[in-house]
C-alpha cells in the first residue's frame, strides 16, 4: 500500500464513486483509496472498468442494493440474503483481520445510489463516502444550460420518474412539482417514457422544453435530444431510451 489514505478515525469500509460514462472521469481521490484498500466490491461492469486500478486485489460482486429494500424488489428473499451474509462475512473478516474494503459504486452515490445499503449495515466501521461525478453533473455539462437558471426559477429538483406515478404516496407528488416552477430531472430508472410525458403533461403546458441526456459523460455514447413536452415522442421515433437517460424539463432549456 503506496497511498495515504486517511487520517482521523479507523475507517474499514469506503463507498467509493467510479464516475460515470467513461472511466477517466474517476477523481484522483477515489484512485488513491482504491490502490490503498485490500479488498473490493463492485458490479461486474465496474470491476472489468477498473481492471488495471485494481489488479491484484481481491474482488466480489458487490449486488444491487443489498441491506435494502431495493435489493428485494425484484430478487427472491432467500436469494437475498444468501448474498447478504457472504458478503457481510467477507466484510467482518477483513475487518477483524485490519484490512480495508471498498465498495465501489458509479455516479454519486448519494443520489438513488443503490449501495448505500452498506452504510447502515457496516456503521461501525465508520464507513466514508468518497465523491465523485453523478450522471446530474455530466449530463448538466452536456446541455450546457444552467440548471438553476430558469426564467421565473431559481432551483433544481431531483426525482425518480417511477414517483411521478398517480399511486405513488409521497407528499411530493408530480402536481406539486410541477407548481414550484423548478427544473425538473428525473433519474428514470427502467421507467416508460411515454408515460412520464403524458403524466407531465397533465401539470404542464405542451409548450414546456423537454430534454433527454443518454450515456451523459460518455464522449463516444453520449447524446441529447431536446423537444417540448408536444413533440419529444414523435421526436424519439419511438425508440426507447437506454436505461442510462436521464430527463429535464424547465425553460431553462427555451
Ligand atoms: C440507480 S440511479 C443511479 C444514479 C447515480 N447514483 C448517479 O449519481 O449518477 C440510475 C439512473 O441514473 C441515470 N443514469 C445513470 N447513468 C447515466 C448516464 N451515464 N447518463 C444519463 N443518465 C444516467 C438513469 O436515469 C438511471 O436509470
């Protein structure tokens, strides 16, 4: 272990942000506790990314929202916490045995971050986040628009488009949002476009610009396609968006 990592009280566990899009937009900071841990969690897709970043060290599958709900939605319970305790076994040994573990995530993991789970379940180990760039901050720079900057608005809200659903029981529900004037993102998840537009589209005239950001920090992948809540359907030609898209709508794009 070449690099400091970090002073102040022992920490075991790093949540660790990857970046998004391509794999350069990783921060230095992440590079260096990554070099520095022992062990790594991670999906798939991120452990062959980094393949370089982490040779040699010991790697696991990292799940989809273990220690949460999120991890149950889709995934039979026994399944679950079969992973749940083979991964809290590895965590608890490498702990006991003075070694470090990072569980490496991709964008900001603190925004619909799917392992945050870890946090909570490994809270003794004083676990630090480290980070780095969400899909929001990549997808801001490729609007080149800025967000806080709408006509009759001055702020942003972030949101799940699944939420926007007429039976979703939050007090901040899709009519609500629509009356503060904000722009609006939407993280999509694997959400239905058409629905999303007809349910914005109850609260907002079909004149408001609408724009969808796929691959954000991608340079190869990424586009974006801007239209108004009118036209944005016949504009994609049907074609559903990647699961990586994420959705603005604010005059801040007029
Ligand atoms: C579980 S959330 C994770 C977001 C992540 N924590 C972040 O800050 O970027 C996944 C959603 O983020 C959005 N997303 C992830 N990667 C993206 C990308 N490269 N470009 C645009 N949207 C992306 C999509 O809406 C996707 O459904």
């Amino acid at each position: 272990m070449t690099d400091t990592i970090q002073a102040g009280p022992r920490c075991g566990l790093y949540l660790v942000s990857a970046g998004i899009g391509d794999p350069d937009s990783i921060t230095v900071k992440a590079q260096k506790i990554l070099r520095g841990v022992d062990i790594v969690f991670g999906i798939p897709r991120l452990l062959e990314a980094f393949a370089e970043l982490l040779s040699g060290k010991e790697s696991h599958p990292a799940g989809h929202g273990l220690f949460s709900p999120l991890a149950r939605r889709d995934t039979p319970e026994e399944e679950v916490e079969a992973m749940e305790r083979r991964t809290r076994a590895t965590i608890r040994a490498a702990a006991a045995a003075g070694k470090t573990v990072a569980v490496l995530d991709y964008g900001d993991a603190m925004i619909f971050g799917p392992q945050a789970g870890y946090l909570a379940e490994f809270a003794d180990l004083n676990p630090i986040v480290v980070p780095g760039v969400s899909c929001f901050n990549a997808a801001n720079a490729a609007l080149g628009r800025d967000v806080t900057g709408g006509r009759r608005s001055r702020s942003v809200i972030l949101a799940a488009s699944a939420d926007t659903r007429d039976d979703y029981g939050g007090t901040d529900t899709l009519d609500k949002l629509a009356a503060t004037g904000s722009t609006l993102v939407f993280f999509t998840m694997r959400g239905d476009l058409p629905s999303l537009v007809e349910r914005l589209a109850r609260h907002l005239p079909g004149s408001t610009p609408i724009a969808i950001v796929a691959h954000a920090g991608a340079d190869e992948r990424q586009t974006v396609l801007r239209a108004t809540l009118d036209t944005v359907l016949e504009s994609t030609q049907d074609a559903k968006p990647p699961f990586e898209h994420l959705v603005y709508v604010g005059d801040f794009l007029g």
